[in-house]
C-alpha cells in the first residue's frame, strides 16, 4: 500500500469518526436542551403579577440554554 493510499484511507476514517461524533453529540444536546414551551409561557406570564417591564422571552430562552448552566456550577 502506497502512502497516499494510506492517507487517503486514514483521511476518510477521520471523517467518518468525525461524523459519528458530531451525530452523537448533536442526539445528547437535543436531550438535554429544551426551549419555553407554550405551556411554560403561560406559567411564566401568570407569576409576572404588575412589573413594568415586559418579559423578553428571547433573553429568557437565551438564558435557560447557556447562561443556566454556568451559573449552577
């Protein structure tokens, strides 16, 4: 076997691996993340009471995906 063969051969393996991978790692996520649901919104807009300010449920959404994580640790 030639070494461009074996390149070749170990560059399509490695990509491939990658892809499990990515696969892999992409089914995890959609398991653990989960957005407001409307259920969740309607929840959050009775417990609201009088405030002033309107809730942003992008920023709230934002927050539950990445910001909930590290402040938890």
């Amino acid at each position: 076997m030639t070494n461009k063969k074996r390149t070749n051969l170990l560059e399509n393996a490695t990509e491939e691996m990658l892809q499990i991978v990515n696969k892999k790692t992409m089914e995890a996520r959609e398991g653990t993340i989960q957005g407001l649901t409307r259920e969740k919104k309607e929840i959050l807009k009775s417990h609201m009471g009088s405030a002033s300010s309107k809730i942003d449920f992008n920023k709230v959404r934002e927050w539950w995906k990445y910001d909930k994580d590290e402040n938890e640790e």
